[in-house]
C-alpha cells in the first residue's frame, strides 16, 4: 500500500512534470468595444505587496493589483483573481487583457485582482514538499522552469489568504473568488484548485476557474460535484494541446462536476472579438461566472467555432 507521503510526491511530480515546455501566451489587440470602457469606472490601488516570497538573492515582495467599482459597500463583492501567463518566463501582472476584465468585471458589480508571482529570472525558492518532488533527472532551463511553476501556485494559494483575511476591509466574499489565468496562468489557475490538497497543502477556497489555453497536470485529482471550470482553447494550440482540455472535460463528466470547454480551430484567441455560438466570448465567460455566484451548476457541454 503506498503511503500519503508516497502519494503526495507523486501528485507533486506529475505537477512538476506539467509544468514544462510552457511558452509565452499570446498577446491580441483589442476592439473598440473594450477601448471604449474605461478605468476611470474602478478604484484602483496598484501595487499592494502580499507575501515576502524566498528567493535564492533573498526575500522578494510581490505585488497584486487591485480594482473595484466605484460606490458603497452595500455587500461583499465576488472577486476575479488573474494570473498571467508567459510560460513562467515572462510576462507581468500588468495585461493589457486584465485590465480590459477588470472594466467589464466592474460593470457587473465585481472586484479583480491580477498578480505577479516569480519568474525564472527570480530564481524561486520554494515549499520543500514541492522541491523534493521536482525529479532529479530534471536539469537546467526544464528544471527552472518547473521550480517557477511550483512556485507560481505556492504564492497564489498565499494571495487568496491574503485576501480573505481583509476581506471585509475590501469588499470581498470569500466564498465566491475566482481563478481566470492565460497558458501558464491558467496552469497555476487548474492546479492551485485542484492539486494544492493532493500536495499537502490544504484545499483553497476557490468558487470556479476561467482557464484560457492551460491545462490540469493531473486532471484524477478533480474529485466528485468539484469546482466548476470555464474553458476556452484552441485546436491549434502547439504549447497546450486542445487534447488535455478535452481530457478535463471527459474528467467533468466522470466526476459530475460542471465544465464547460469552447474549442476555437485556431490558436490565438481574444474574448472581445471571437464567439462561442454567436456571443463574444468575454458575454459567455460572465454569464457562467453568474450562474456560479447565484448556485446555479452551470451546463457541462463543449462546442466548437
């Protein structure tokens, strides 16, 4: 019989071992719909550190954005946590695309929040339970990028901490965060909210997850009636394969737990400009964010356009 201990390192090595190969996501332009909304709409407050995250220089302050609508309090807000992508190389907190969601989130009365983690360049030092499981055959630019991506969901597990401990400071409800995250954000999206409890690390409250083109390590750790999962991928995806989507779909299935996956025939894909069955993707996603909030389960079904 294998050990918990046993158990958890395997769950820890098919994370790491996802983690791989992820390239930069995609950047897209923007349509006059999304230039139109403003941010002068938000409160904004910028730059708000959140945890004092090891590195092998030290310890480094990470940052989150952080936006809500304009007006009272008059009940705790459901809250969008963003995490960018950039295959844990590069990129930043400061997407162009989140702060187009964080408009369009504003207008449905919701707050977001959009994160930096450490990159490889930060040379992250990370939980030890992580770090023993990283293989030991793994080396160089595979194996930095695969300590990044473990470390990427050790700080967001620390950034929903941190916002539910201010949470009724900030308006928040803490039983309706969200993850939404592009390629590697979406990677850390899916497996802070699935496998941070098969690694020991407690189970986060998440509400639901947006994942743009990532994908799930290990997709046998979404259990049964699980967090509700938005996808959006395209079959021409060459760093995330469309398969692994349509894995964690079948998975949905499996598990009774609802998930929705909109395949594109193409790779790169902007929510202000493609459809999912005549309606612009950015609708449908805060449609199926709405229905989570108001405990409706929300349909599992998969369509391509």
């Amino acid at each position: 019989m294998k050990t918990a201990t046993t158990l958890i390192r395997r769950s820890a090595r098919i994370l790491i071992v996802g983690l791989i190969g992820l390239l930069p996501a995609l950047t897209t332009s923007t349509q006059a719909q999304a230039q139109s909304k403003s941010m002068a709409d938000l409160n904004v407050r910028l730059g708000v550190p959140y945890t004092q995250a090891a590195t092998e220089n030290g310890s480094m302050t990470l940052a989150l954005d952080f936006y809500a609508p304009k007006g009272a309090c008059t009940a705790p807000r459901p809250t969008m946590m963003m995490i960018h992508g950039g295959g844990f190389k590069t990129g930043d907190r400061n997407s162009h695309r989140w702060k187009e969601f964080a408009v369009s989130f504003g207008e449905q009365g919701w707050n977001s929040i959009s994160l930096s983690y450490r990159l490889v360049k930060d040379k992250p030092v990370i939980h030890p339970v992580l770090m023993q499981s990283i293989p030991d055959g793994l080396k160089g630019e595979d194996r930095d990028q695969a300590v990044a991506g473990a470390g990427a969901i050790e700080t967001t597990v620390q950034a929903i901490q941190f916002i539910n401990q201010r949470a009724g400071q900030a308006c928040i409800d803490p039983d309706n965060v969200f993850l939404i995250g592009s390629s590697a954000g979406g990677v850390t999206a899916l497996n802070t909210t699935f496998m941070v409890d098969e690694l020991g690390q407690g189970t986060p409250p998440v509400a639901g997850v947006v994942n743009y083109w990532g994908s799930l390590s290990d997709v046998d750790t979404m259990g049964q009636n699980d967090t509700p999962v938005f996808i959006v991928h395209g079959t021409a995806n060459r760093t995330v394969l469309y398969w692994k989507s349509e894995d964690l779909y079948a998975r949905g299935q499996a598990t009774n737990t609802p998930v929705q996956l909109h395949g594109h025939s193409w790779s790169a894909i902007n929510p202000y400009e493609d459809s999912i069955d005549g309606r612009l993707i950015v609708d449908v996603m805060i449609d199926w964010i709405g229905a989570v909030i108001d405990d409706r389960r929300p349909a599992t079904l998969k369509t391509m356009n």
